[in-house]
C-alpha cells in the first residue's frame, strides 16, 4: 500500500504544488484547508485528492481532522506542515491579536498537526515530517516580528523532533523558501515585485513546483540519513 501523506494547506500555492507532486511520487494524499471551500472543491476536481477542513491552530479540531484522515487513508507516515498566515505590521503597531493569531497557526499549529501523529510514527518505526518554515525565519523581516518568530521556532522544533525520533526511523526536516511565485507575490504591484527581485541574484522568483521537489527528495528514502536539517531555497538570497 501506498504511504500516507497528509499536508496542511494542501490546496493553494506551495501547499498545492506539493500535494500534486507528491501524489505523482505515488503517495496517497490528504490536503488539509481552513476556509476557502470553493479553491478546495476546485483543487479536488482537477487532481483527485481528497481534502479535509480543519483550522491547525485548534488542537482538537486537527486531532480529529487526523482521525477523519487515518480513517479514510490508513495511518499518517508523512507530514508535510505548510499551513501559515501572515498578519503584518510594525512592531509598535503590532496588536496582540496579530501576535497571536500567527502564533497560534504557524507556531502551534505545527505541534497540532505533528503531535497526534508522532505515537503512530514511533510504533511503527517510521515517519517524514516536513516543516514549510520561511527565509525570514533565518533573517528577520520588517514589519513581520510575529512571522520571523514562528518561523524561527519551527526551525527550533524540527531540531528536536530529529533527535527524539532518529532512533525510532523518523526524520524530521525543514525547507525554507525565498520569495516564490504564489498568488499572493504575483498579486503585489509590479514595482513592488521587481524590487522583490532585483533582491534575487539568481534574477527570478521561485516557483511552487521547486519547493515541492524538495519536500519529495526529503519524504524519500533516499534522505532516511538526512534528519534536523533545513533546505534554504532561495535563489542566494540569503546564505546561512
């Protein structure tokens, strides 16, 4: 039987061309979504993978979105854990409601998608978790203090994860993508972008099916020795 992939956000972007590549790897593949019914409905009618709605900053409501997902699928042994938003302002602009909501998805919402799934992994003494952190989580960012620090905490939890999970054949890795040619960048006014790019040396944006190559080659066998590591995929942006 095919191994069973799940990834959060899994319809939109990054999210969706991971799904899609994972798929045509020969996984089986749940997308989860939050709340655009109509792009989830659309993303299932052209590719056939089935999605579930939950919000990953609930612990419960993931809990039993993962139980929806393990009933129909068979046992999680993969995680890819892209599901993230941005509320962006200055700091001394920032509200405390800013602050938590993007805690609460990008930060927790990465235990609530990892830690219902990690006693399976173990008893069956197998699993790939892939973390979708971000370049600022590296290098900061005006204006996305909250962003920058979940970023930088994802960092800190596929680190330890790895070292927990080694023993039991779990590894757990983390991709940090540059500026990537989603919806969302392609959508910011043409001066805005280019300056995005002129920022680039490799002279372009990053495309979604890139950072999907990426998640497949660490899903794969063969990265079983490849564990607590952080693929920086951002035409030389930034170097660490």
């Amino acid at each position: 039987m095919a191994r069973v992939a799940l990834v959060t956000g899994g319809t939109r972007g990054i999210g969706a061309a991971i799904s899609k590549d994972l798929k045509a790897a020969g996984y089986d593949v749940a997308a989860s979504y939050a709340g655009n019914d109509d792009a989830a409905a659309r993303f299932t009618e052209e590719t056939g993978i089935k999605t579930y709605k939950w919000n990953v900053a609930d612990y419960e409501a993931s809990k039993e979105g993962i139980a929806r997902v393990e009933s129909a699928h068979g046992p999680v042994d993969i995680v890819v854990a892209n599901a993230g938003i941005t509320r962006d302002a200055p700091f001394h602009k920032m509200t405390p409601e800013q602050w938590k909501e993007v805690i609460d998805t990008n930060l927790s919402g990465v235990f609530n998608t990892i830690h219902p799934v990690w006693p399976g992994m173990r008893e069956r003494g197998f699993g790939r978790i892939v973390v979708i952190s971000s370049i600022n989580g590296q290098k900061g960012q005006f204006g996305q203090v909250n962003y920058a620090a979940t970023k930088a905490g994802d960092l800190g939890i596929i680190k330890s994860l790895a070292q927990e999970g080694a023993a039991k054949g779990i590894t757990a890795n983390a991709i940090c993508p540059g500026y990537i040619a989603t919806e969302m960048v392609m959508a910011v006014p043409d001066k805005v972008r280019e300056a995005i790019i002129g920022m680039i040396p490799a002279g372009r944006l990053g495309e979604p099916e890139e950072i999907a190559r990426c998640v497949g080659f660490l899903v794969s066998e063969d990265a079983s020795f490849i564990n607590g590591s952080t693929i920086t995929a951002n035409g030389a942006q930034y170097l660490v």
